[in-house]
C-alpha cells in the first residue's frame, strides 16, 4: 500500500496543479512534496532490515505477456527512494525566489518526474522498470528545453538522444531475456525474479552481450567515462531545479540500476568484463577532476566534481563485493546531498551577482558569513572530510577498489587529493578576500535559503557521525544480493 501511495501521490498531485492558480502552484507542490516525504519516513520507520522484499504490491497487468504491476522495497530500495522524497521538497523549496513562465507546468513536471523516480527504485517487474525509467526521461527533458538557458535546444537533444539511445540497448536485453523466462514458464515473466533465474542459467558469451548492452544504458545515465559528453552542458544550462533533479537523484538511477538488474542477471560477466567498467570508470575519475580544476565556470566546475565522484561510486559497484555495495549505497545519499547543496550554493551566487565566472567573485564571506560558513560544510563533505557524510562511503569504496587491485586503488585515491585542489581553491577564489564591485552587496541568507540548507546540513553530519542508521537498513539486501551471484557463479 505504501509503495504504490509514493507512486501515485506526486503523480496526481502533479495533475491537480492545473486546476490551481500560478500563484498557489508552488505552495501546492511542497505541500505534496512535504507529505510525500512523511509517507516514506513513516515506511522508513516500519521497516524491517531482515524482512526482505517489504511493502509490495503484485497485481497482473498484461496476463498474455505475463506482465504485473509488482513493486516492493528492501533496504536499497527504501534508502533511494528516501533520498528521493527527501531531496525534492528541498529543490522545491529552493525556487521559491525564483519566477518561471508557465509556472504550473513547471512544478507539475517535478512531481510527475519524482512519480517515476521512485517507480524505478520500487519496480520489481522488467518491464515496469523501463516504463518507470523511459518516464523520468520525460519530465527533465522539458524542464531543460523549456526553462534551460542559451543552446539549451541543442543540448537537450543531445541529452534526450543519447540517454534514449541507450535504453533501446537496454530494451533489447529485456526482451531477450524474456524470452529466456519462457523455458520454464509457458507465458514468460518480466519477474525480476525469473529475469535472475534465466540471466544465470544463460551462457558466458549471452551473458556478455547482456551485460553490454545493460552497461551502456546505465553508464550513459550515471554517466561514466566515455559516456559522459552529455552530462556538464546539461548541468550547465539546465535551470538550477532541473539540475538538482538531474545530478542529486537521476543519476543514481543509473547506479541502482547495475545493483538490481546487472549484478544478479549476468554474475559471469561481471567476473569476465567488470574489470573494464571500473578502469573505464578509474579513468573517470581522473579524467573529469583533471578538467574540474581548469573550469572557469562555477556550475561546469561542480558537473565534473560530480562525474569524478560518480565514477568512483561505479568503481565500488563493479567490484561486486560487501563493501563495495555497502559504499556505493551510502555513497549514493551522500553525493545526492552534498551535489543538490552545491548546486543550491550555485543558484544564490548567481541570483546574487548575475554571473558562475570564478574569476569575478570574492570577498563574500565578509558580506555573508553564514551563507559561507554553510558553504564550507558542505564543500569538506564532498571532499571526504572525516566526520562528513563523504567520507564513510568514499573509505568503503576505496576498500572495495583496494581488494580488486592495489594500483587501481592509488590511482582512484587521487579524487580525494584532486577534491581538495579544486574545491578549496574554488571556495579561496569566491568567498576569501575583499569584496569586489559584484560582492559588496552581496546579501546573507533568506529564511527559505536557511530551510534549505539545515537538513542537509543535519544530513551530512547524521551520515557522517553515525551511519550505522542507513548500513543496517541496507546491509541484509547486500548480503543475499552478494550471496546469491556468488553462488551461482561457484556452482558453474
């Protein structure tokens, strides 16, 4: 009941906007941002780590294809959609400041894209899945197009092409391994259950293609290295809401995705072809901070910050191990905290000054001390600052990386080195020194900016003083994901 409430409450409440006034628009919004944050807190609190697959709904849909409208929540399931429902009242909340032609249009499609979000996390049918990971698709790409900024046609094509490019492969997977669910089934099942059962009875050289074609969907939507020339012009033009939405959730999308449908699909190919994906994502790594440390625009700056980290959290994902998935996880509410921050910290500097150019910033901190003191935590959080959130899961991730290969490991312990040159240098050049004709007037926080910034603060310190709360929710749905690859894998 549960699940399927998460599902349809943001999706009706983004309908019903249109029957409001633009002036009541985005009150409205919040307002079933808000209660759908307290529907998910109230599942949070009435999980059970143990129990398995909790809250779920299974009613046939399709019986000639045999598919079912089935969806339910373990522990990665519940932390992503709480991360979710936490973070899109925030972004809501966030545009308060901010005026948008056709205003209602605007916070309908934030609702409507939070629906398919948490479809993607909660879909325990294949199909379901690629309806709930096609809608998503949607939504951000008229924010983009519609309220993006110069080129923005031009760019979101790109983003809309490459993104629907991959989910053709990952179509092709789907459909292919239904068909392989009819050897034991005389209609055939979208069941990620029996998508499990025929996945690993399906030989080495099936397995590959699979994998590959899994692999491009989720790497283009994370992104990884190659897969990434989308990602900083998106996150660059995109109006601040859109970009929070892109890089704090939709990302993670991606992440989820190898955990659930790759992992326990094809166990032998990730042991044959998993090394490439963390030395594509290594790669990443190094590549995007390199690139971050040269950009001149603030937004670009924090779109390959975000590219660095996430290749990192794919690294750990791709080691298939405890902690690597346990990493990646909490890594996962991390980033999505600290990047949605960051790129808030982006919207108010802009909106202050009319400019992301580095160059011409300085000195706001003795204009706004609190704006900066709220600044610096969460910049130390991205870079693994012990204490923080990103340190519990960058140290796990570097364990997992660390346990595949040594010299992979030093080579993906430069992002920490790499984070703290170009964040400290970025916060030196924009908040120290004296106030120039941009800054001198440059305002402290409103009340709404403070409501922003206090739970992610509250966050960052939770997750990085006391993370035992988010590992133990998640720690048994790793284990028998863990266990059940490796047996399979041990009996062949």
């Amino acid at each position: 009941m549960e699940t399927g409430l998460l599902i349809l409450l943001p999706l009706l409440a983004g309908l019903v906007i249109y029957v409001l006034d633009d002036s009541k628009a985005k009150i409205f919004a919040l307002g079933a941002a808000i209660l759908e944050f307290v529907i998910s807190l109230i599942t949070f609190l009435r999980f059970s780590p143990e129990g398995g697959i909790q809250f779920d709904i299974n009613v046939r849909w399709i019986k000639s294809m045999g598919i079912y409208f089935n969806v339910g929540m373990d522990g990665i399931s519940l932390l992503l959609v709480m991360l979710t429902t936490f973070l899109v009242p925030l972004i809501i909340l966030s545009t308060f400041r901010h005026t948008y032609t056709k205003t209602k249009l605007f916070y309908s499609l934030i609702l409507i894209m939070q629906s398919a979000l948490v479809g993607v996390f909660v879909a325990r049918d294949a199909f379901l899945f690629y309806v709930f990971w096609e809608l998503a698709l949607i939504p951000i790409y008229f924010i983009c197009l519609l309220w993006g900024g110069q080129e923005r046609m031009r760019i979101t094509f790109k983003f809309f092409i490459y993104t629907l490019a991959g989910s053709l492969f990952m179509l092709l997977a789907i459909i292919y391994l239904y068909l392989q669910t009819k050897n034991f089934s005389t209609t055939g099942s979208f069941s990620i259950d029996a998508f499990y059962e025929a996945g690993q009875q399906l030989s080495r050289n099936e397995q590959a293609w699979i994998f590959w074609a899994f692999f491009l969907a989720f790497a283009i939507k994370m992104p990884v290295f190659p897969f990434h020339t989308w990602q900083p012009d998106t996150y660059t033009i995109s109006p601040s809401a859109g970009t929070m939405l892109l890089s704090g959730i939709m990302l993670k999308m991606g992440i989820y995705g190898v955990i659930r449908w790759m992992l326990p699909v094809v166990p032998d190919a990730i042991i044959t072809w998993g090394e490439i994906a963390i030395y594509l994502s290594v790669a990443g790594i190094v590549y995007a901070s390199i690139i971050a440390i040269l950009q001149k625009d603030i937004k670009r700056l924090i779109a390959y910050v975000s590219i660095a980290h996430v290749g990192l959290i794919a690294a750990g994902v791709f080691t298939n191990s405890v902690e690597g998935l346990q990493g990646s996880v909490i890594q996962m509410l991390s980033h999505g905290i600290n990047v949605v921050g960051l790129f808030f910290i982006i919207d108010i500097i802009s909106d202050r000054t009319k400019t992301n150019e580095i160059s011409s910033l300085g000195g706001i901190r003795n204009e706004a001390p609190l704006f900066a003191m709220f600044c610096i935590i969460i910049l130390l959080s991205s870079v693994a600052l012990p204490l923080t959130s990103g340190f519990v899961g960058e140290l796990m991730l570097l364990v997992s990386v660390f346990k595949f290969n040594i010299y992979v490991a030093a080579i993906a312990g430069l992002t920490i080195i790499f984070g703290a040159v170009y964040m400290l240098n970025s916060y030196q050049k924009i908040m120290l020194g004296e106030p120039n004709i941009i800054t001198s007037n440059f305002k402290d926080l409103f009340l709404t900016e403070k409501i922003v910034f206090i739970p992610i603060i509250i966050l960052i310190f939770w997750i990085g003083l006391y993370p035992k709360t988010f590992l133990d929710i998640s720690e048994p749905s790793v284990q028998a994901l863990i266990k059940s690859t490796t047996e399979i894998s041990n009996l062949k």
